[in-house]
DNA sequence: GAGATATGTCAATGATGCTGACGTAAATTA
DNA sequence: TAATTTACGTCAGCATCATTGACATATCTC
C-alpha cells in the first residue's frame, strides 16, 4: 500500500543546470550572517526586524517611513510595531517634515547609532574574514553577483540606494 | 526636553571598515532569493520551512530526522510540525530503519521530488543569471566566499555535506 | 536489566509577517 | 474654497515559524 518513491533519477531533464552547491551555500551562509547580530538583540528584547530597521534609518538618517517601508517591503503594521519600540526605547527619533508635516523623518538616536554599529561590526568583521579567504580583490564581483540577485525591477532602485550612503 | 541625535560622526573609530554595500546587497539578494518558491509554495498551502524540509530531504534520500535537524538547527518541534504536513500530503515518506529501528529515514516521493525541482530550478535560474553577468568563471570564487561567511565551526560539516551530493 | 538514544507529542509563548478597516492631518488639485 | 489624495497611525484578527519545557515510547547499547 506504500507508494515506493524512486530516488535515482532526480534531475530528470535539466540535467545538473541546477547549482544546489550555491543554493546551499547561500542559505547557510545567511542563516550564520544573521546569527551573531540576532543573540545580541535577544539581550535587548529586540528581533531582527528591529536590527533592519535600525540599520538602515542609521543608514539613511531623514528616512522617511514611506521610503523605509518601499526598502523593507513590509507592510506598515508590520513596520510600526517594531518601529513603535524603537522609538519608545530611544534607539530611534521622528521628527515631523519641515517642508511636508505629514512625513515623519527617522534618526538614529546616539545610543541607537551605537547600537546599530555595534551589529553591523559584527558582520562586518564576518564577511572581512570571508573576503580574506578568497581575496579581497574580489570584492566586486561578489558585489555584482549579488546584485545580480535581486529582482531585475528592484535593481536599480537598491543600487541607486547603496551609491548614497549618507 | 528631546536628546538631539548626532548624524554626523556615524563612524566613530573604526573609520569605514564597514563593508556596507555587501551588507545590504546581502540582505536584498537573500530576500529575492527566497521570494520567488515563496509564491508557488502559497498555492500548496506551504511555507518556507517546507521548502527547506523538502529541498534538503531531496538532495540527501534516506536522511535521519537528526540529521535534518543538525543542517536545519532547528528544534524537532518546529520540525515536526512541518514535516508531518509533508508526509500527510504525500511529498515525503518515511521508512524506519533496517539496522536501527529507532530511526526514521526520509525520502522525497515523486510527487516531492518535482516540487523540490521545481522550486529549485526557479532559484537555480536566478543563480545562473546573476553569475551569467559576472562570469561564470567566478562561480569558485563566489562559492567559497559564501563558504567562508559560515561558522567556522560548521563549514567542515557543511563542506562536506556539500561533497557527497549522492 | 539499566541507561542512553531517536523520535513523537502536548502545551504555552514569542517574533514576524499578513489583510482589512478606519481615522487624522496635511498637501494637492479642481 | 472644497474635494481629493497622500502620509501616517492604529485596532483587530490571523498565519507561519520558531522557541522552551515536559513527558512518552520504542529501541539500542552496555
């Protein structure tokens, strides 16, 4: 009454186009980059949403909520709990627009610039030692194949984001 | 009464040693990465820890629920839930052990295999794209990077993992 | 036979996301 | 000016994926 699964053929066509090595790779590495940051906000009462959250208003200090919701692509409930402790816990400030009032305009607070730093180091330092390993040279490459990741309509938008750092 | 944030000196020491573009590209690419088996497993009534249950049962016939759990670093709780819905619904099958009794060895059934190759082949197209506009010679390179941002004290085991395709 | 091991399960909880609906203030447009 | 749109906030309910802790069962090992 068992339905005997057959193991042997299991790239039935395409052959072996698929890179499980890279797959793979790219979730464990994830799963280890986000790892060292996320036993740190446990001590806070913090999650990762709020790491992301944090990084990128200290990223982009004057951040409105519309833009940090169209780089985070969640929804704004979603957003204003985490964004709401933040704030509450002082790691982040909004200060109503000067020239639109209905904008709200998201600063890293010291202690959230602090904060924020404090986690980025950690991956920072994550990925020094992996780029030692394979050369620093290639850091470019690397870069664009990540690119190359994302979603050809997001691209240009991402890219636009990361050439402005301030 | 307000604590003015300082937007300026977002760097204190450690001068630019941030790799931050990397940062955010990684974040972004893992996103869309995961984005697009996220959309066909909604139609199965799944979610993304299926899709890791089914992906690595696929690539490794006969694996142990102790093995899962050691690559998923999960607990068998949130296990459980997961791959019960599997078995349930005919994607996964379950054989107790020859040798051990004790143990469950799992193997994805026809059906399973073609929705792991399926979801698979999404992210592999996605994949090849991207090293299709660095070079596909980059490939190693990228591979070992990728390596090299996991745990040390895992990337034998990984590595390994990695070797033995079967 | 005792103890360790592999797995399964019940119950409660937390973090992160979602949809839908509604409200308010401010900007824009007709 | 009046109507509409925009930016944001919030309430309520729900789903998924993870957690901890406790306990049960079958099987293997010593």
């Amino acid at each position: 009454m068992e339905v005997r699964p057959i193991d042997a053929p299991r790239q039935p066509e395409p052959a072996d186009s698929v890179p499980y090595d890279l797959i793979e790779l790219f979730f464990f590495a994830y799963r280890d980059f986000v790892g060292d940051p996320d036993r740190i906000l446990a001590d806070y009462g913090f999650g990762r949403a709020h790491h992301r959250v944090l990084h990128f208003v200290q990223r982009r200090p004057g951040l409105t909520i519309a833009e940090l919701l169209d780089i985070l692509q969640i929804t704004k409930q979603s957003l204003n709990r985490v964004l709401k402790e933040l704030v509450e816990t002082g790691y982040v400030e909004q200060r109503t627009g000067r020239q639109d009032k209905r904008q709200r305009h998201l600063h890293a607070t010291v202690k959230g610039q602090e904060l924020s730093l404090r986690l980025d180091q950690l991956q920072a330092k994550r990925i020094t030692a992996a780029l030692a390993g394979v050369g620093a040279e290639s850091a470019p490459v690397i870069a664009r194949y990540l690119a190359g990741l994302i979603d050809a309509s997001e691209r240009h938008k991402v890219q636009g984001f990361l050439a402005k750092p301030l």
